[in-house]
C-alpha cells in the first residue's frame, strides 16, 4: 500500500459521459467502482498513481480542479490529438506549465507540470 497516493473527489452530473470522457479522451484508467446508496461513483487511476474519485452529484465543481503531470506538452499533443472540446494552449505559469479543459458536465480543470524555474 502506498501511503503517498491521494485521491481527489469530483462531483460530476453524469457519470457514464464523464467515464468515458476520463477513460477514452484523458486515458486515465477505471480501478473500481463503489457501490453509494443513492449515487453512482467509479475511481480512476490518474497520471501520477494518485486516484480521482468520480461522484455523481446534481452540482458540480465551483472551482477548476487541478491534475498533475509529467509533461504537460505532450498530454496537451494528446488531448488536442483526441479533438477535447475548451483545450487551451499551454501557459507558463510561476508553478509551471499548464493547460485547462473543461469536462462534459462542465467541471474546469487544469493539468500542471510542476516547474521549479528558481534554479538557475
């Protein structure tokens, strides 16, 4: 067991579109998914082995829910190889370089690779 792993939860309107949302257009891959009275709820395996939690819930997000990479320029390759609908282009941030993109309920998200420009 890695005690490092975090999980991330994500309320999302419909779950079946943003599974394969996540599986088919990010490639982040299906661990389980949890039986919550009430709710449909899957767990993905993300980029970095860390877990993001699917919930369905009637509101989303309030704010962008942020992903982490190893390289950030090839998944924005990747995802705008994969037409992901609101991708932007990528920016060079004080923490790194980023790129967003909604998901199909609506939730923002952002992908960042973790920069350290002090080192010079």
């Amino acid at each position: 067991m890695n005690l490092e792993q975090k999980y991330k939860v994500v309320y999302v309107t419909d779950i079946r579109s943003s599974l394969d949302f996540f599986i088919n257009k990010l490639g982040l891959k299906k661990q389980e998914e949890l039986n919550m009275p009430g709710r449909d709820c899957a767990v993905l395996k993300m980029f970095n082995g860390d877990f993001l939690m699917l919930l369905q819930n009637e509101e989303l997000e309030t704010a962008p829910v942020i992903l982490y990479t190893d390289d950030c320029l090839r998944d924005h390759y990747r995802l705008k190889e994969e037409r992901v609908d609101g991708l932007t282009e990528p920016v060079y941030r004080a923490d790194g370089v980023a790129i967003e993109f909604p998901d199909p309920c609506g939730n923002r998200f952002v992908l960042l690779e973790e920069r350290d420009y002090t080192d010079a």
